[in-house]
C-alpha cells in the first residue's frame, strides 16, 4: 500500500524526498552540533558578564556600607554634627561648625572611590546643605534642590535621575537633621564599558531583574543590602563573531548542509521538473484551445530538447490534420448552404411567374408586367453577382421594397408595408435574400383578396445585436406550427414552411448557436418573426 502511495506521488516531490533523506541526518547532526557550541560560548559568556557585574556590584555594596558606618560615627561622634544639629547653637557656632563639617566631608571625599559626595542638612532655623562633591558631580544646584524637595527619609539607598545623571543616593534623618551619601552610576557605568571587550554592551542599573530578548545575552548582579540590581547586556551576533575560526568554520559547513538541500532541489528541478512542467503547460495549452502552442524554450539536457521537438511536431501534424477537416467541413457547409439557396429560389420564381402570367393577361397590365420584369431583373443580378455568404442590409432592403411593389401590382388594396429601420442597420451584412424570404412568406400565407395586410419590418441595434422584427396582422399560424419553429421540432419530411426552415438553417450555420429566430401567432391575429444575431458594427 506504501508502495502504491509513493508511486502515484508526483516526480517533484520523490526527487525531494530523496535528496531530503540523503541529507538531512546530516543536516540534524550539524545543527545539533552548533546550536550546542552556541549554547556554550554564550554561557561562557553570559558567565564572564556575570563575574564583571558581580565585583562592580559587590564593590558597590561595600563601599556604600562604609559610607553608611562613616555617617553614622561622623553624626554620633563628631562635635561639629552635634553642634549642627542643636536648635540652641548660636549662629556664630552653626557657622563654625558648618565650615568644619565640610572640610571634614571633602577631606574624606579624597580617600572614597566609589562614593561621588556626602551632604548634610541641619535642622531647627538652619536650613543650609552642605555638600561635598566629587569633580563627575557638577550640577551641585540641582542636587540641593532634589535634596530639599526629597523627604524620603527610609535610610534606604535608592535609584535617582537628576539633570540626566543617574545617580545611587542615600537619604537619611535623625529628628530634623538629614545626611546621605551619593554614587555617581554614569562613572561606574563609563568605567566598566571600558573594561569591556565588545562595543554592543549595555550596562544599567535597575530596580528589578530585567528580562532580555533572544537577540542579546544578559547578565545581572543583585546587591545584597539594597533594592539595586546591576545588569549588562550584549549583542549576540557581536559575541559570536569572537569564536575561534575552526570553529566558525565548523558552523558555515552545518549552515552549507542546510543549504545543501534547497541547492539540490533547485538544480533538480531545472534538470528534471521544469522540463516536464513545460510538456505539461504545451499539453494543457492544448487542450484549453491553443492548438498552435509550441515550445519555443531550450531544455538543459539533450533527451528533453528531444522530446521538445518531438512535441512541436505534433502539434504541427495535428494543426495541419485540423486545417484539412475544417476545410472539408466548411466545403460540406457550403455545399449544403448552396443546396437551402436553391430551395427557397425556386419557390420565389414559381410565384413571380405566376403573377407575371396574371398581368400579361389583363388588359392594362403590360406596364405592370415590364415593371415586374424589371425587378426580376434586379433579383437575379443581385442573386447570381453575389457570390458571398452576407451582404450588405441596404442592397437586400431595395429588393424587398421591389418586391412590396410588384405584389402591390396584383393585390392594389391587399398590402401596406411600414419601415422603422435604424440608419446603421444599413450596413449591417446579412446572408441574402434572408429578410426578403420572411417578407415572401408573409404574402404567400396571409395575403387574400378583400383583405389588407399590414406589414411591420423594423430592425434595431443595440450592444452587439442586431435585431430584425417581421409583423403582420394576417391569418396567423397553428399552435403546433410554432411550436415546431420555437423548438427546431420538425422532421426532415415535413413540408410545411420549408422556406422558413431552411432561413433559421442558414442563420445557424453563419452566425452559431448563439443567434436566434422565434416566432409568436395566435389564429386570426397575426404573427411576428423576431432574428437576432450576434454583430459588431465599427464606431458603434
């Protein structure tokens, strides 16, 4: 059963199959492989990241846990602090002390690597801040400013932006005093982007763990006495430029294996698939219609080009096979439309005979007659001078209006013809005699003596179709005898409207099945014929 499947599988996918099984167990082993070396180039990184941010972090944490001892004996033990802090000092002593104080702060400020400045603010009616400030801590006036405006007294070292500084400041109280201490992050930050051996790192600081995407590695740092967490974060692709070249090398072949099969494929598929998909196209082409399609491109191997040519030549034999039929079959039409044009001629004769026997036997009708005969006249110059399928409408309309006058002749009071014909019906081309026949028929069935007819030829035109009307109030026809028309239900021997018959037979051959002839009569009332044919006039 698994063999039948695979057989009725197209070529394209057995060729891809085959080459997806001979290549991709080792197309796994080698993706596995560097995915894997991968892996552990960025741990070992991410390690190495995680060691620097580590030793940042933990000199952070211990030089801020001095600064806070530092504080605390310089507010307990010194006595300028306590003079500061006393609400009954005079201002000569808060002045002193407040001069001591900060030679006392910027003299520590010289032994302090991590720590940026310390700044104290006396309570009770003094409200200066004393700061003592490292040089990367310029703007001093916003920083008293966010000192005084702050009153987050927690004893807590927090994250601060000031003036686009970050800032690790420590703010703290004892009744109405307040001291703290500063780390200025931008130097820690500038110091360690120093150290750093690649130029896509970013160091920040943060109050949460942050998350990173699958295009970086990340590495972070938690304090251990504040809410502080020190990250750094690298491009991945700038890593991986670093690994060793063999085993660079070793990741572009397992990247050639996964490009092997794609290669393979595509070099398969201009061999083998895109060769049988152009048979295929010259065959379908075929087969919708396009019986000239031949394949004009050149195939890459010898055996196909062959087969190319042996395609064109089959598709030449079958369009010189289909040119021969059709010109059979168009001989045949024309035989046979010649043999229908033959039947309605005759019967058309048989009548003008007739009436031209009438007249020459009447005692005026010799006029008559000479005028008959000259529209016999025009009738066989316009029958046996034409010698094509159509005609121009114009020359068919002035033989029917020949043809109304001569009846005219014989029935004076019988017949009233009205034309409502637009004017580029004129040079509509129809089959000859084609009007003229449904004309005749109209005389030969509904004309009587002591009875006037009337007769309505109109023809309109309108989207591609020209419609021609034929009505008259005469006598009518049978139900059964429409009904045979509307639905081409006659057999070969029957005899009645042959003449129509054969009109609706040569209206079909010319123009196909999409043209139409019907017809509706009713006994005593009269009967109209409606032809529409498919035509497309120039300008129209």
């Amino acid at each position: 059963m698994k063999n039948k499947i695979f057989q009725k599988q197209s070529v394209t996918l057995k060729i891809f199959w085959i080459i997806l099984l001979l290549v991709l167990p080792l197309n796994i082993i080698s993706i596995l492989t560097s995915l894997e070396l991968f892996n552990r180039y960025a741990q070992q990184i991410q390690l190495s990241m995680k060691n620097i941010t580590d030793v940042y972090m933990n000199t952070i944490d211990f030089h801020t846990e001095k600064a806070d001892l530092y504080l605390y004996e310089l507010l307990n033990n010194d006595l300028e602090c306590t003079i500061l802090k006393s609400p009954y000092s005079s201002d000569f002593e808060y002045e002193n002390a407040k001069y001591r104080c900060h030679n006392t702060l910027s003299d520590q400020m010289e032994r302090e690597e991590i720590i940026s400045g310390y700044f104290l603010v006396a309570g009770g009616k003094h409200t200066d801040c004393i700061l003592a400030l490292k040089s990367d801590l310029t703007d001093s006036e916003s920083l008293q400013i966010y000192i005084n405006n702050s009153r987050n007294c927690d004893n807590k070292w927090h994250l601060a932006s000031i003036n686009g500084q970050n800032l690790l400041i420590r703010l703290a109280s004892e009744k109405n005093f307040y001291y703290g201490a500063i780390v200025n992050l931008d130097s820690v930050q500038a110091e360690m982007k120093h150290q750093g051996r690649y130029d896509s790192q970013t160091i920040f600081f943060s109050e949460n763990t942050p998350n990173t995407d699958k295009e970086h590695i990340l590495a972070s740092s938690v304090s251990s006495r504040m809410d502080v967490v020190l990250s750094m974060e690298v491009s991945q692709k700038e890593c991986y430029r670093g690994l060793p070249y063999l085993n660079q090398i070793f990741i572009a072949v397992a990247f050639l294996f996964v490009i092997a099969v794609p290669l393979i494929y595509i070099y398969m598929r201009r061999l083998v698939i895109q060769p049988l998909n152009e048979l295929n196209k010259g065959f379908h082409e075929i087969k919708t219609g396009n019986r000239t399609y031949t394949i004009l491109k050149s195939a890459s191997t010898p055996e196909f080009q062959e087969a190319y040519h042996c395609f064109n030549e089959m598709v030449t034999g079958m369009e010189n096979l289909r040119i021969d039929n059709m010109e059979k079959e168009l001989e045949k039409n024309k035989l046979e439309l010649d043999n229908l044009k033959l039947q309605i001629r005759p019967h058309f004769l048989l009548n003008t005979f007739n009436l031209m026997y009438y007249l020459l036997k009447a005692p005026d009708g010799v006029n008559a007659a000479r005028k008959l005969i000259l529209y016999l006249s025009d009738y066989f110059r316009y029958l046996f001078r034409n010698d094509h399928d159509v005609e121009l409408f114009d020359k068919e309309l002035a033989l029917i209006q020949g043809y109304v006058e001569v009846t005219q002749i014989r029935y004076p009071d019988g017949l009233s013809i009205i034309y409502d014909i637009d004017p580029e019906i004129r040079l509509v081309r129809v089959p000859p005699l084609l009007i003229h026949n449904f004309i005749e028929n109209v005389v030969k069935h509904a004309l009587s003596a002591g009875k006037c007819i009337h007769i309505v030829l109109a023809a309109h035109y309108e989207n591609g179709w020209v419609t021609f009307e034929i009505s008259d109030d005469g006598n009518g026809m049978p139900a059964e005898f429409v009904e045979k028309i509307n639905h081409r239900s006659w057999t070969e021997t029957d005899q009645e409207h042959l003449g129509i018959r054969n009109s609706i037979r040569r209206i079909e051959y010319i123009y196909g099945k999409s043209a139409s002839v019907t017809v509706e009569s009713e006994l005593g009332e009269g009967t109209t014929f409606t032809i529409s044919i498919p035509y497309e006039l120039e300008g129209i």
